[in-house]
C-alpha cells in the first residue's frame, strides 16, 4: 500500500451511521473510501446454522465487558445484516430526558419534529413498511393475544422486510439469504459504489493522526479472514475529513487509542454508554393452556409451536411509552425470537429448584424449545457505562478464532436503572403468568452481566461540553473534521429499537459534513436524493459477474 495514499473522506464503519454519509458525499463527488473490519458477504454467503467458522461467526461481533456484553455486526453492512430490521421512531418525551445527571441530553436543535424529515427519508429509502395483522406470524400473534387478554394493546411493528421474498425462515439475526431483509447492502452501499465509493473489508483502524495540513492520517492492520487475533499489513490513509461509525462499543475505543498523537479527547468519549435499557425475559407456554385460555390452534393439534416460525419482533406493547410517566418508568416490550445457538445457551429455567443456567431442568426446557418466547425490554437506563484504558489493538482483546471479545466497558446499573428493569420484569409476568398460560424467567445478569444489541450513547451529540463529546452537527470537540454518526452519537436509551433513529441522524449530519469539506477545498455538493434500491445484495467489486 502507498504511505501516501489519499482521499477527501475516509469513513470507519459501513453499518448505518457509516454507509449514509459514503453514500450522499460520494453522489455529491467527494473521493469516498470506506474501511471495514469485518468481511464483505452477499445474501447467498449467509449460513442457517451455528456451526464455528460459518458466516455467523464471522459476521457477529460479542465483546464481554465488566457488567456489560455487547453483540453488534462485524461485517460490510454492520448491523443492518444482523439486526431484525425492526424500524420505529423515537417518542416524543425521548428528546426531553434528562437521565439521572439532571441535564438535557439532546440538543436544543434536535427534537422528534426536526428529525421526523429524516425519519422520512430513511423510510422511503429501505424502505419501511408496517404489516397488517393477517402478515404477523404465529409468534407476534401469541404475544398479541396474550396481551388482550391482560387487557393490554400490541402492535405490529414497522419494519424493513421485502415480504413478498421472505420465507419465514426465521434465521435473519444470521443475515438473510433472501434479501428479504433490507439491510443496507440493498441501497446505500451499492449506491455508494455506483458513485465511485470505495469500500475495504478487513480493515481494523486503529488510530488517528494528524496531517500537517490539518487533516488527518487513519491508521489500519489487516484482518486475518479467518482467525481475527490476527493482524497482518499495516498501513495509513491521508483525509480531509473522517467519520468515524466503527459503533458505539469500538468508536470511543478508536479515539481514546488516538489521544497520544491527537491529543487529548473531550471528556464525555467514552462516558455515559447506555445499553438502550435492554432486559430479556424468557416464557415457557403451556400448549393446553394457550389452546384453552387464548383459543389459538394450529394444523396438527398443537397450539404453539411455532417459534422457529416467521420473522424476528412482529409485535410491540407500547402500553408503557407514556410521556406522563415518570423517567425510568417507561419502556417497551417486544415479542423476539433468538435462534437454538444464542438462546439456549442464555436462557433460565423459571421457577428452577437447582441450577437455572444448566442440568436437568435445562436440559427439559430446551426439550420445550418450541414453546418458548422471548419478550425483549427496551427501558430508560441511566447511561451508566464507562470505557476503561483500549486494548493494544481493535475495541477488545480476541478470545477467539471469531466473534468474542473482551472489552474496556464497565457498567454497574443504577437505582433508576434497576427499577425499569424491574418494572418491566414484572409487567411481562403479569401479561403472560395470567391463568396459567406461561411461567417466565428474566435472563438475569449474574454470568455475563447485562446485555445489550442496540449499544448507545459512549460518545454522544449535545450543547453541554461536558457531557457530550459531539456538537449537534456530529463533530467530534477539539478536533475539527471528525465527525461521528454511528449509535456512540445518539445521547442515550430510546425505549424502541434504534436503527431508524441512528440513520435518521447521519441523514441530518450530511450537509454539516458537505460544508466542512467545502471549507478544505473540496468541490461537494449535497445532492439530497435518495439511493436508488437494488434486489441483490452489493457484493466486492472482484466478485461480481
């Protein structure tokens, strides 16, 4: 590789905070090169299976901290290939908490009105759609079903499948072989590309420096492509600008290993991760009782039976997303599907009289597999995660061939933390335990501590500089042209899935980036259309026809 290789932007991370911007400031005629570390697959590439050295493996990134692990993507397309393609919008109260410090956590310029235009455009580009009820599977259905009959309201959920290719296989959180999920290697990566953008898979940054110019020097190892402990060619990027979307558990990893030729970071890098208050709770139904009580049958004679059925969360209880409710009492609760490899190995008997994580009983759920449901928790933490001193390389030491990790986070959960939980837990028994239809156990955190899937917040946007690390245009303070748009931006827990809120603001930090590039000398412009879609998945350049 050249030392002096150079281009207008270099953009870290290809999920969402990552292939908005390549996407616009390439159309827009700015050079784009985009680094990823984790390898580069298309739809057919994605296993259904859990076999070590697949693309699960691959594509999955769970790096265990102090009290906090963290599951994201590790792939081009980040998340969007492994997430459930759930798509809601912020509520309105989101916008005004003020967690347990007692400050505004958004910006003054940001609120649910401001950002609802670009809630619209990231729908219309997917796109989003919301299903009608004769579209949720069996899954969505039960919870629905159970939640009338608590007396409660559910809801489908908006989401970005393409319904006519999916299959209901139920293997998405593996990545879709149908493209039936509209991750983004559908729209805008491939419109990237189409722009003359530039996407490296295998590229670990590792640290930034400074040009004499003023711009700023990205520092990269080659990921080995099948054993990520090891790091082979090491090498540099020269850029105008950098973006920095690595995620919000690697993000202020990157930029507290840069401190030493960058200087030092603002004090919020690193502080306030929250783990969008997320809590899982395990239901094990009684076949006779959903038959009797909910009425619900299927072919067969069973009732249920169905978990390996459909698509991830279909349906949502908002019941709890009251503004009049106190912070850290509102949340939301979704029914989820884990597939055999990560839910069995997390899930705990309820009512166990010996071990709840392993032996008989155990083994006696998982001959009930079928009958489970998981109910996903999306709460108001406390923003209570600290990033400890960066590994010598990557956002975590490597365990293991792939995929696992461990990391610098440490997070002890807070009383107002701890009371949503709690809030929740009891909330889920009380829908689901009514007469006799299930029995539920929290996926407690005395093992691998609290978890997460929607990381949040380690480096976030706002007007206090000593609680947030970005202004309200996503540029890093002290250092001018670097930018941040991934979840490390978005100030803290949504009580909903934040995909749609992570891309509506790198959507909005798009002409505040296209002005500091003018200011450098380069000739961009912000066009504002939409990336054209596409039905096959973006594959490397050298693999196409």
């Amino acid at each position: 590789m050249n030392s002096t290789e150079s281009t207008d932007v270099l953009v870290i991370g290809s999920g969402f905070g990552g292939a908005i911007p390549a996407y616009h400031l390439a159309a827009g005629g700015a050079r784009v090169v985009v680094l990823e570390r984790g390898p580069w697959l298309s739809g057919d590439e994605f296993d259904q299976d859990f076999e070590l050295g697949s693309s699960y493996t691959r594509v999955f990134d769970f790096v265990v901290g102090d009290g906090m692990s963290v599951l994201g993507g590790n792939c081009v397309g980040g998340g969007s290939v492994v997430y459930f393609a759930t798509m809601p919008r912020a509520p309105r109260f989101v916008f005004e908490r003020r967690g347990g410090i007692g400050r505004p956590m958004w910006p003054a310029a940001i609120n649910r009105d401001t950002l609802d235009p670009w809630y619209d455009r990231v729908t219309e580009a997917l796109p989003v759609t919301r299903y009608d009820w004769d579209q949720v599977p069996y899954a969505g259905g039960l919870f629905a079903a159970a939640c009338a009959h608590a007396g409660r309201t559910a809801n489908p959920v908006p989401s970005a499948i393409d319904l006519e290719r999916c299959t209901n296989c139920n293997w998405m959180m593996a990545g879709c072989r149908f493209d039936a999920k509209r991750s983004l290697l559908l729209n805008y990566l491939p419109a990237a590309l189409a722009h003359g953008a530039e996407i490296r898979p295998l590229h670990e940054v590792q640290h930034l420096s400074r040009t004499d110019d003023g711009g700023y020097r990205v520092h990269y190892r080659i990921v080995d492509d099948e054993d990520y402990r090891v790091l082979h060619d090491e090498g540099f990027i020269e850029a105008k600008v950098v973006i920095v979307a690595a995620g919000a558990g690697a993000t202020p990893v990157l930029l507290r290993r840069s401190e030493p030729e960058l200087g030092p970071m603002p004090p919020a890098v690193g502080r306030y991760f929250s783990g969008n208050g997320e809590r899982l709770n395990t239901a094990v139904f009684d076949e006779d009782r959903v038959r009797t009580v909910l009425g619900l049958s299927r072919p067969g004679g069973q009732a249920y039976a169905a978990n390996q059925i459909g698509r991830g969360p279909t349906v949502a209880s908002w019941d709890r997303l009251d503004p009049d409710l106190p912070e850290f009492d509102r949340y939301s609760l979704e029914q989820l599907y884990f597939p055999p490899g990560l839910g069995t190995i997390l899930a705990q008997v309820p009512d166990a009289t010996g071990p709840t994580w392993f032996g008989a009983e155990k083994k006696e759920l998982l001959r009930r597999w079928q009958s489970w449901l998981t109910i996903f928790t999306m709460s108001e933490d406390d923003n209570e995660g600290v990033f400890g001193p960066p590994p010598a390389t990557g956002n975590a030491e490597r365990i293991s061939q792939q995929m696992l990790g461990r990391g610098p986070l440490r997070y002890v959960p807070t009383a107002n933390t701890l009371h949503g939980w709690a809030a929740a837990d009891a909330d889920v028994r009380d829908i689901l335990e009514r007469d006799g239809l299930a029995r539920v156990m929290p996926w407690t955190n005395d093992v691998v501590g609290a978890y997460t899937v929607h990381p949040l917040a380690s480096c976030r946007i706002g007007d206090d500089p000593e609680t947030s690390a970005l202004d309200d245009r996503h540029e890093l303070r002290r250092h001018p042209g670097v930018f941040v748009t991934d979840g490390s931006a978005v100030p803290g827990a949504l009580t909903v899935n934040p995909a749609l809120t992570i891309a509506a603001l790198a959507e909005r930090a798009i002409p505040g980036i296209v002005r500091a590039l003018q200011e450098r000398g380069v000739p961009v412009t912000y066009h504002g259309g939409l990336p054209e879609g596409s039905t096959v998945s973006a594959r490397p350049p050298a693999l196409r026809g």
